[in-house]
C-alpha cells in the first residue's frame, strides 16, 4: 500500500464560495468596496441576489418579451459592444434598423410613393415621446404661420399608458385624457368634440389599451375628425400608439382599419419588445411621410468621423435589440407572427371561458378581439363581504403569479379588475396551472376570508 505524506504547510484556503471572506459578510450597498474580488465570487453573490426577483415568466402583468430563442440569446451577446449610434463603425447594424423601419413601415400599409421616415428607440415611451414633439412643432409652425399665438397646446386622447402623462408634463403639453362612458371601456368618437379645439396639436388612440387589451376605434375617430374638420375648419392630425397592437392586428385582425391606410394617421409607434417578441428594449415609430417630421427635430451629428442624422431622446445605445428584431422578422416571417399570436389569443379565450365558468368573476375582455389578454371583475352580486380581488392577487403571489389588480381609469374607476397578459411564452399548460391556483384560491378565500389587501405598489400601466 502506497504511503501518502500530508503537507499542512500546502494546505490552501476552501475555494468553495460560500467559504469565502466575501460571502461572510453583507454586500456593499452605499460605497465602493476597498478591494476586488474574483470575477467567480462576484458573479455567485450577485446571481444570489437577483434569485429573490419575481419570475418572469409568471409576471402576468407585464406585456414586455419574457422569452426568446437561444439563437436570440447568441446574437444579443455577439452585439454586446455594437454602438448603434455609431453608424460608421458599425454601417450594417444601421442597415439592419434601416430594414426593420421598411418592414413595419409596408406591415402598417405606409402609402405608396410617399417618403415615409422612421427609427428605433429604447421602448414606445420614447417612441411615443418623439412622435407627439414632431406633433407639437408642426402644430407650432402652422399657428406661427397664420399669425396666432401657439403657447397653449393640448393632446387629446382615451386612457393611456403613463409615458404620454410624461410628455404632456416634460414638455408642458396640456393632455386632456377622455373619461370612459359608462358602457364603454375606451374613447367614443362622439366624445372628441367636447375636447378638441384650435391648440389640440393631434388625438391619440391606442390599439391595445393597457387596462382591458381592447382596441380603440381608430377608424370611426378618423372619420369623426374629418366631421370636427368640416363643421369647425379644425384639421386635426392623429397618433396611434400602438405598443402591441402593432404586431398583433397585422397578422390576426388584418382587415381591421387602423393605421397609414387612414390618411389622418400621420404616425405610429409600436414596441417591439412586446408582441414584437424582440428582447428589452427596443420600439419603433414610423411617420406616414417625411414631411410629418419637422426638420428642425433632426440632428446632424458628427460623430467619429461621419454625418449622423439622428431623433432620440438619448445618443450611445446597444444595437443588439434591433438585431434581434430584424431576427424575429426574418426567422418567422408573416406566417409565423400569424401562427405564435394565433396561439396566445387561443389561450387568452380558452382562459377567459374558464375564468368565466368559476362563477363570480365577469370577464370584461377575452382576447376574442384586440389583444390577447384577459380582463375581469366581480359580479356586482357576487361580490363576498369578506375579500376582494386585491385578496385574490396576494394569494396568487404566493404560487408565483403576479396577477395585477387595479381600478379602471375614470369614470369608470368604480369597477377593480383584474388583467393576464397571454404573450409567447404563456402556454397552455402554463395557463391551465394559473386556472387551477384561481380556484383554489378562489376556494381558500370563500373559507376563510381575507379583506384589507390593497393594490400592489409599484403597479404601472
């Protein structure tokens, strides 16, 4: 038997990383720390620390991309350095944005013969952001050119996702949001004479409204535009922003009216890491004709060495995203876009039928129409003493769903509903297992009662 000589004086420190001085102490939260540590250490204590996020593919809140291909993984890491500001250093990353912009501008039936302008940005508040300044100045210029005074603008819309709230409040535009008719759960057309006049730089309608997944109907506003124009002489552009529905009427609603096919739709934003299915965080807006875009918005920047055109609200950004949006066209194609939205808005109706079928709940929105997404409420009726849907969320939340519940905006903020975005990645399976933790909450609650759960802070539309 070989004989084994131990040399205490070899003996090295454990390298497990639990064992280490670093893990034997609170991480810094307030101060750089004085020395380094391994690049393994580091990345152990922090990956720890990001295991007490939410998981995202239970965060049925959120419309954003919780899901991508490995082949979308390999590309974002291969562009992790790409500037995509720097279109010389990096001119086929620009070609690439260069086609998305084409491809959306042709999917949103852009006009023939018309020069049609658009870019991406970091998600459709910035895109939002930019198409309603190009409305402002357009608005400005043609008040300055009949002698009128243009200090007191306004944007008209329905109810709306919180960046046009930052807009109106960054750059001092009056937004006069439409309040909801008791039947309805999005802007009437019959509503907007009340609320245009000569300072209303344009109307904005949403094609998937974040609180109930349904559409605005952009066609009849158009047309009560064009009545407002004929009896008052106000020519009123209009804005779609169309976060989601952008890459989900195209492809399950095609015939649906709603974008460059209606000549008052100067511009169109939409998100491409939402139903676009790219990763965070890209969107994009496309104006129907370069004339649309004031001049004056444009920057020609030296940058490096070349003549930069550029619209945004920042400059050095990763190009990954864009790539991988120029992916997810060329990977799926019409067909493909058609076949996973398809999906999600079978799951959506097939979960809307059951959510409708436990008894107390009305189910508002089923993904029949406009979105994939699935909203409901109590029955007025039905409604326990003893918990709410605020109840319901917090004991979803124990299983991992984070299922959001919120008033409805006013006049209807009387009604709490709750919302499931159906987005890729929401299978069946998925949707059959949060069906199941509703009825057994459902169950619980009815047991035992709850009540003085409030909404969750935090939640934004």
């Amino acid at each position: 038997m070989a004989l084994h000589r131990v040399d205490r004086d070899r003996q090295q420190a454990p390298d497990d990383l639990y064992a280490l001085p670093w893990a034997g102490e609170a991480l810094p939260r307030y101060r750089i720390p004085d020395e380094s540590m391994a690049a393994r250490t580091a990345f152990g204590l922090v990956h720890d620390e990001l295991a007490l996020d939410g998981n995202s593919r239970q965060n049925l809140a959120t419309f954003c991309t919780t899901w991508v291909e490995p082949e979308v993984k390999a590309i974002m890491a291969e562009t992790l350095d790409k500037n995509l500001v720097d279109k010389d250093e990096y001119p086929q990353t620009a070609e690439l944005e260069s086609r998305c912009v084409h491809i959306l501008a042709d999917l949103w039936n852009s006009p023939q013969g018309a020069t049609t302008m658009g870019c991406s940005t970091t998600g459709s508040s910035e895109a939002a952001m930019l198409a309603g300044l190009a409305l402002q100045r357009r608005w400005r210029a043609r008040r300055r050119a009949a002698g009128q005074p243009a200090d007191r603008p306004n944007l008209v819309c329905g109810p709306v996702q919180v960046c046009w709230e930052k807009f109106g409040r960054y750059f001092d535009v009056e937004l006069r949001q439409i309040p909801l008719l008791k039947d309805s759960l999005t802007m009437r057309p019959e509503q907007l004479a009340d609320y245009c006049d000569e300072n209303t730089i344009g109307v904005v309608t949403t094609l998937g409204v974040t609180f109930t997944g349904g559409y605005e109907p952009v066609a009849a506003v158009a047309q009560a535009l064009d009545a407002l124009q004929r009896t008052k002489g106000l020519d009123i552009p209009m804005h779609v922003d169309a976060a989601s529905g952008g890459f989900v009427a195209p492809f399950l609603q095609p015939d649906l009216v709603w974008d460059f096919r209606l000549e008052r739709v100067k511009s169109i934003n939409s998100s491409g890491h939402k139903f676009g299915l790219a990763p965070l965080g890209v969107g994009w807006v496309v104006w129907r004709d370069a004339a649309e875009l004031p001049d004056e918005l444009v920057f020609h920047v030296d940058y490096l060495g070349g003549d930069m055109p550029t619209f945004a609200l920042n400059f050095s950004r990763p190009g990954g995203e864009v790539v991988a949006q120029y992916y997810n066209l060329l990977r799926l194609g019409r067909q493909g876009y058609h076949d996973v939205q398809r999906a999600c808005a079978d799951t959506a109706v097939e979960l809307a039928d059951a959510v409708g079928a436990l008894g107390p709940f009305t189910v508002l929105h089923d993904g029949r129409t406009g979105l994939p997404v699935v909203c409901w409420t109590m029955k007025p009726e039905d409604q326990p003493d003893s918990w709410t849907l605020y109840d319901l969320s917090e004991r979803l939340r124990m299983r991992g769903w984070q299922v959001p519940t919120y008033p409805l905006p006013a006049d209807r903020d009387d009604i709490v509903v709750q919302r499931v975005v159906v987005r890729h990645g929401v299978s069946r399976d998925l949707a059959t297992l949060l069906l199941a933790d509703i009825e057994k909450a459902v169950a619980e609650l009815n047991r035992r009662g709850v009540g003085g759960a409030k909404e969750q802070p935090g939640f934004h539309h």
